[in-house]
C-alpha cells in the first residue's frame, strides 16, 4: 500500500482537492474535485465566498476518503494551499465575521498614504522585504475599523482552522503580509504597535512540515475521514508550493509561477533588500527550508481570463455566460496575428479590479498613440506579447539585482499549458523555456506533506527530483534571432 496525502489547493480562479500517492519516490495525482472560484460583489465590494468555497473543501475531502478507500489505503495527511495576502477575522470564539474582503477590492488602495504617513516605504521594505502592492494585508488591515479581541486567519489558515479548531499562521504566507521581517521570518511587533493593530492579532507561526493538528470529530464524521487524520502545514502561499515543485536540474533557473499572476524570479538563500531592489519593486517572499522566492508579481492571466469574460457576457457572480469561448482556439487566433504589435503595461494598477477589461487594453493601448486590430484575437496577442515582454524585462532585473544566473527558465501552473505565451517567453528572453507540470502547487504541498511523514526526500532537490521523474513536461527554444544577444544580460 502507498502513502496517500491530500492536498487542497485552491487558485484566484479555480481550486481542486488532490489526493497524492507516493511510492519509490515517484508522485502519481488524481484529481478527485475541481471547483470555480472568483471574486463575488456584496454591498459594493469584493469578497470571497469563504463558505461556499469551504462546502467545496468538504465534497473535496469526501471524494478523497473514498478514492483512499478503493486504494484499499486511508489518507496520512491533508495540507492547504491558496492565493496569499487576504484573510478573515475570527472572534475569541471562534466565529468568522462576514465574508473575507478579495485583493481586488480596492480598500487597501485607500488606506495606502496613511501606512506610509507612519512607517514610510524604505523602512517598510529593509524591514520586510515585501514589493509594494495596493492590496498587501497590512493596507487592507488599516482599513478595519475595530480588531479587538479579533484574530487576522489568512485563507490557508481559515481553512486549516475550521477543520481541526487549532489557529496558526503559516509562515510562507505570512511573508506576504508586510508585517513578518525579511531577515527572521518572526512578526514585528513594532509596525503592530505604530499601526495601532492588537499585539495578538495573528496566531502563532508554524513552519511547513510541521503538524497543525487532527481533523474535528464533525469535519471526520462529515467527509468519511479517519478522525485521526491530521492536518500538516504545508507551505500555504499557493506559489511557494508551486516553486517547491519546480522539476529544476540546475540552481540557475527562473520561474514563472503562472495563472491568475505570474509570479517571476529566482529562489534565493537570502532576501535582496537594497534600495535598488525596492525601487525595482521586486519582493522577498519566504520559501520551504529558508528559502526566498526574490520575485515580481506581473499583471497575469487574469487580463486573458477577464477578458473572455467579458466578451462572454457574463458579470462578477453572475450565471452562464452568453457565449461560449474556447481558450485554445482563440489562442489559436492570437497566434496568426502579427507580432510587433502594440504592448502595455500589464502591471499598472487600471488592470487590477474586475470589469470590462478589452474596454481598458484598448484605452491603455490608444493612449500609447497606437492602434488595435478589430477583434478578439488582436487583444489577447496584445496581452500575451506584453506578458512575455515584462517576462523577459522582469527576469533580467531579478537576475542583476541578486546575482543570481539564470540558465534556463521554468514555467508552471495552468499558464503553462499556454504554448503561444511560452514560446512567445523563450523569444522574448533568448532562453529555454520548459513547461510544466501544471498541477505544481498542488504537487508542492503533497510533496511537503510527504517529506513530514519521511516517505520522501529530505532535502527540496530531492523532491525536485520526484518531479522530474513522474511529469512529463514541454520544451521551447528561442527561435527569434534578433533576441539571442539578450543571453549576455543574465548574471552567470
Ligand atoms: P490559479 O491558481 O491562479 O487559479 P491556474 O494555475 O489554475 O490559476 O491557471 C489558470 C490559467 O491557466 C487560466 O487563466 C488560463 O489562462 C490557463 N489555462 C488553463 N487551461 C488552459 C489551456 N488548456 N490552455 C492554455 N491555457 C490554459
Ligand atoms: C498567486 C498569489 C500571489 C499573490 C497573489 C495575491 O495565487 O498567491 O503569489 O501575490 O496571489
């Protein structure tokens, strides 16, 4: 009988509940429930649908413990990923307040002045490390109006809390608040107190690997799992999973952790905090084993997958769409354009919030002086071409700015079933580009679950080692002569 691990991973735009099977170090995944996900709008903002995303964690882990039982095996562990920065508050008894408030809204956007009035940007960073974003908790924290007697759960937390009672916070994801230090990992308890937050907002910090506790009496009863289940964390920042589970054969490679975002960079063993570094806005965001993901979060596919939404006729929350589209084939579409057409910004704040978003290329691309093509293949080459253009700038800085060389550049994520985007990558970069495995987050967090429970390597190249030897994954050359030269701008 194999292990068999549980992950639960849920994305901006869609989660899944995995269960992993481990044996003579190779991973196998089935995928035993997928769910949508998006932001949904209450009273004029932005949330998260917390409890029906919970009820799709349930059917997620009933359909686990019967797929364990077929295996004629039982679930060893369940570990928790998701999109990082957002979170709920819980009372002293243990009740959530409302729905949790999505990065897409704009609140912390409003309270971003009257942070920096108290600690300004340079300290923030040094201390922190963090890249600026409009939404990191620490803005959305200063919205809140009244926090005592609250604790701030970050999602993975949430989730983690409502199956076993035990709060913690997971340490990759408490990085991306703005309030855990750079250098240490540990909470600041001095921007708390400047910032007028409860000394006891966030639970206590626990590492990945490290055992949260065992499934509630209820949640076992509920799904058909073993009550002495346990939950592991794991590392809970969705793209901290995904960089676990890069199938990397060298330390010189860069990642893009692709979808909603893409997440671009280099790991690192220690964060890059000079001057240059913030003005650059490149964030340290903490890693399984000390590591560092030195990184830039570019606008994403959310531009694509908004954008069909919008050509779909569908509204945040709202039912079936009015026309149906089918992503390959108008990347298909894209493809037959012209390259070297117009490019924007795709990390300018305009493309954050929800909304009419081939109304906002076109005007972003009209006030450049130039023109788009009718259709809607002429805006998603526009963003595509403008991905990889911000890939490629993005790469080269993060490579300049940490010393790190980058040989070779691995894309994961459901991004990286985008062949047009990955080979438009490998152009635009002058590098190789390799793709794959889609599923890297959730094999991350299976991959750390299983490491805890000694049924997998010790060290990360080891488990990066599993990957490369059960998925399977895609290679694309630079074929764009007029870029190869670019290779001289990479730290080796
Ligand atoms: P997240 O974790 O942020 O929810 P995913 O890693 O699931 O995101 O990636 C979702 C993105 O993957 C979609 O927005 C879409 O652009 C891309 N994608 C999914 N399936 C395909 C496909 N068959 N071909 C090309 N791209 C795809
Ligand atoms: C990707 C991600 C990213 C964060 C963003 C909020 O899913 O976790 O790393 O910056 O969501």
């Amino acid at each position: 009988m194999s292990d068999l691990f549980a992950a639960i991973d849920i994305g901006a735009s869609s989660g899944r509940v995995i269960v992993g099977h481990i044996s003579e170090y190779e991973v196998d995944l089935h995928v035993v429930h997928r769910f949508p996900n998006g932001v949904i709008e209450t009273n004029g903002s932005l949330h998260w649908d917390f409890d029906g995303l919970f009820a799709e964690v349930l059917v997620g882990l009933a359909a686990a413990a019967e797929h364990a039982t077929a295996m004629d095996g039982q679930i060893t562990s369940i570990g928790i990923d998701t999109w990082a920065v957002d979170y709920g508050l819980v009372d002293i008894r243990g009740k959530m307040e409302g729905r949790p408030f999505s990065y897409r809204d704009d609140r912390g956007t409003r309270h971003v002045a009257e942070v920096h009035e108290l600690i300004n940007p340079e300290r923030l960073y040094e201390t922190t490390g963090l890249q600026h974003l409009p939404f990191n908790t620490i803005y959305q924290l200063a919205a809140e109006q009244d926090l005592s007697g609250r604790q701030a759960l970050l999602i993975p937390d949430l989730i983690t809390f409502a199956l076993t009672g035990v709060r913690r916070s997971e340490a990759t994801n408490a990085s991306t608040t703005g309030l855990f230090g750079a250098v240490s990992g540990e909470l600041v308890g001095e921007f708390l107190a400047i910032l007028d937050l409860p000394a006891d907002l966030f639970a206590p910090l626990i590492q990945p690997g490290e055992t949260i506790g065992k499934l509630s009496l209820d949640i076992a009863a509920r799904t058909g799992l073993l009550a002495t289940t346990i939950v592991v964390a794991v590392a809970s920042h969705d793209t901290a999973s995904a960089v676990v589970a890069i199938p990397a054969a060298t330390k010189k490679f860069a990642f893009i952790s692709s979808g909603t975002w893409s997440l671009v960079g280099v790991e690192l063993q220690k964060p890059v905090l000079t001057e240059a570094s913030r003005l650059a806005n490149f964030t340290n965001e903490r890693g399984v084993d000390g590591t560092i993901r030195y990184l830039r979060n570019v606008g994403g596919l959310w531009l694509l997958s908004e954008s069909v939404r919008s050509w779909s006729g569908e509204t945040p929350g709202s039912g079936a769409p009015v026309r149906q589209f089918d992503l390959p084939t108008l990347l298909d579409l894209a493809a037959a354009e012209p390259g070297n057409g117009p490019l924007i910004n795709v990390d300018s704040d305009e493309f954050i919030a929800p909304g009419n978003m081939p109304a906002r290329i076109r005007a972003a691309v009209s006030a450049t002086g130039r023109d788009l093509g009718a259709g809607e293949a002429a805006v998603v080459r526009c963003i595509l071409d403008s991905l990889a253009a911000t890939y490629a700038r993005t790469i080269r800085e993060a490579a300049e700015l940490s010393g790190q060389g980058v040989e070779v550049i691995h894309i994961v994520g459901g991004g990286s079933q985008n062949r047009l985007l990955c080979q438009l990558t490998a152009n635009t970069t002058g590098l190789v580009v390799i793709a794959g495995p889609v599923e890297a987050t959730a094999l991350g967090n299976i991959l750390v679950q299983a490491r805890a429970a000694g049924a997998a390597p010790a060290s990360l190249v080891g488990l990066r080692a599993i990957v490369a030897a059960s998925h399977t994954t895609r290679r694309y050359e630079p074929v764009d002569e007029s870029v190869l030269s670019a290779k001289t701008d990479y730290v080796h």
